[in-house]
C-alpha cells in the first residue's frame, strides 16, 4: 500500500521541473479546477494595463498579497 507520506518524501526529491510537471498532473487530474484565463480575457487584461485603467503589481507584491514569500 502506498502512503502519501512516502509520495510526499519522493516529490521533495524531485527537480524543481520535475515537481512542476507533477503539480500540472495532479491539477489536470481534478474535475471542475478552473483552467485559468482564456485568451480572450488575457487580451482584455493586457489592454486595460497598457491603457493604464490598470497598475499591474510586482511580482513580490503579488506573493505577498497572497501570503507566500520570494525565493
């Protein structure tokens, strides 16, 4: 029987590549997780920061608005 603890081991010993792609499969793996923005909305986004209707942030204060800290 595999435990998570001991995929939880493998996965800190994997490549910063390697753990990415596996974030991407479990992600992939869950029904109704949002895909993220489609083009049409990125568009919208890139318009409306080149416009100046928005400030587009750092990415230091993206992460800490959302609690993270860099690297």
């Amino acid at each position: 029987m595999v435990r998570l603890v001991d995929i939880q081991k493998q996965a800190t010993e994997l490549s910063e590549e390697d753990r990415e792609s596996l974030v991407a499969f479990l992600l992939h793996g869950f029904t109704g997780a949002p895909s993220g923005p489609d083009d049409e909305e990125v568009g919208r986004r890139d318009a409306d920061m080149d416009s100046g209707a928005v400030m587009p942030i750092s990415h230091a204060e993206f992460l800490s608005q959302v609690g993270r800290s860099g690297r």
